[in-house]
C-alpha cells in the first residue's frame, strides 16, 4: 500500500481514515505473529493528515487507534474485530481433579448447585458430594446450568460428613474465621458449603475442624455461594500451581 503525498490527499478525509485503518489491521497482524513491522508509513501519513505521531505497538493501543480510525471514516464498528477472538468450545482436560471433596450442605437451588458443578469441573477441583436436601446432578435444573458438566464430575449422595475426608473445612461468615486468603490448604480435605439463607449447618459446623470466610468490604454479610466457591477454589487452584 503505497502512496505518494499528493495521491493520498487526493483521498477525502474518511477514505484516508481507512487506508489508516486498513495499515494498522496488516501491521496488528505482525505484532501478534512477533513478526517485524515498521511505522514508518503510517507516521508519515499521519503527519499528511496533520494528526501527531502514534507512539505505541502495544496490541491493546493497535486496536484502540484502528477502531478510532474506522469511527472517522463513518464505518459501523460490528462490521469489523481486531481483538484475538475469544475461545468458547469445550476442549481435552488437562488435568486429573484434585483429592478434595466439596461438601453441598443443604444447597437448595438447583442453579447454585449446576453452577458450582461448573466451577469444579473447569479447575477440576474434585468430588462432588450432595446431603439429603440438596438437588443433584441428575435433577434436569442442576443439569442444564452446569452445562455439560453435570456429567463429567465426579458425584455423589452422601449421609454424613464423616463418611469424608478430614480436614473438614467449612467456608462461612464469623468473627472466628479464618481469611480465605491468609490460609494454606492442606492437599486433600473436604470443602463445606451451606444453604444459601442459613449457611452451614450446626451440625456440619460441629464437625469442622477449620472455618474460613471470604473477606468482604461491602456493607452485605455474604455473597452468593457458588459465587463464593468460585472464589474459594481459585484461590485453591492457584497454591497448588505454586507448590509445583
């Protein structure tokens, strides 16, 4: 794409705009391939256009300016992407799930249940195990929220917490608790949830040998417990990442 300085002004305004926009998609390209790339060109037109030099190569400033360049040149911005594109089918695992046991204790929204499902099945944080009150993974709600994954975790009714691994750990609000952020998970346990009104039984707490809490900085008590265990097991996750 070469032009002289006296063909390029013959361009109106919006079609010089796009020439610019058209430069910066192919140079956007290099980049992303770690492949050489001059500014050269485009410097030299923006000093035609009047505009002032363009300073940086950064993919993120890339794209800004193109989508900038195609606002001046009156182009609808749906008709064009520059971003690397988002990855959304499923793939192979890449990892074993953990020696943990999650813990339902009386979760009854099918929806929190499939959507903790989902979380464990994506860190591959372990087994699933489901108390009396709480729906499973073969209820059609639970299912359809957890998006496939209902099928893919391993899970399972249980009576009571004693049937599980210890250190039982439950994840709850109190003064007492331990901040989520301050503790080192041991390599295998069991993680209790709780009812979404009441939170974890007194029963289950009789039995808990560690009571953590998520620190909060809002003005509400707690936050939404499959929210909360996708908090949890990142934190979870990523000690183990570290330890490797």
């Amino acid at each position: 794409m070469i032009f002289t300085k006296r063909k390029f002004l013959q361009l109106d305004l919006c079609q010089q705009h796009k020439k610019c926009a058209e430069l910066l998609r192919r140079s956007y390209d290099l980049v992303l391939q770690n492949q050489p790339c001059s500014f050269e060109v485009y410097q030299q037109w923006l000093s035609w256009m009047n505009l002032l030099p363009f300073e940086s190569n950064a993919l993120k400033s890339l794209a800004d300016r193109y989508h900038w360049h195609l606002i001046q040149a009156g182009q609808s911005l749906k008709e064009h992407n520059l971003l690397p594109s988002i990855r959304t089918g499923d793939r192979i695992a890449r990892s074993d799930y953990l020696p943990i046991a999650i813990y339902l204790d009386n979760v009854r929204s099918a929806y929190n249940v499939g959507s903790i499902l989902r979380t464990c099945e994506a860190l591959r944080l372990g087994s699933v195990y489901f108390s009396s009150h709480t729906p499973t993974h073969e209820n059609e709600k639970v299912a359809r929220t957890a998006m496939g994954a209902a099928g893919l975790v391993p899970c399972r009714c249980v009576s009571s917490l004693n049937e599980l691994p210890r250190p039982i750990i439950a994840l709850d609000t109190s003064d007492d608790a331990i901040p989520l952020y301050d503790f080192i998970f041991p390599s295998s346990f069991t993680l209790v949830l709780g009812n979404e009104e009441y939170g974890i039984s007194d029963d289950s707490l009789k039995l808990a040998d560690i009571l953590l809490e998520i620190p909060l900085l809002g003005m509400k008590n707690s936050i939404n417990v499959a929210c909360a265990f996708a908090i949890a097991g990142a934190q979870i996750r990523q000690q183990i990442f570290q330890r490797r």
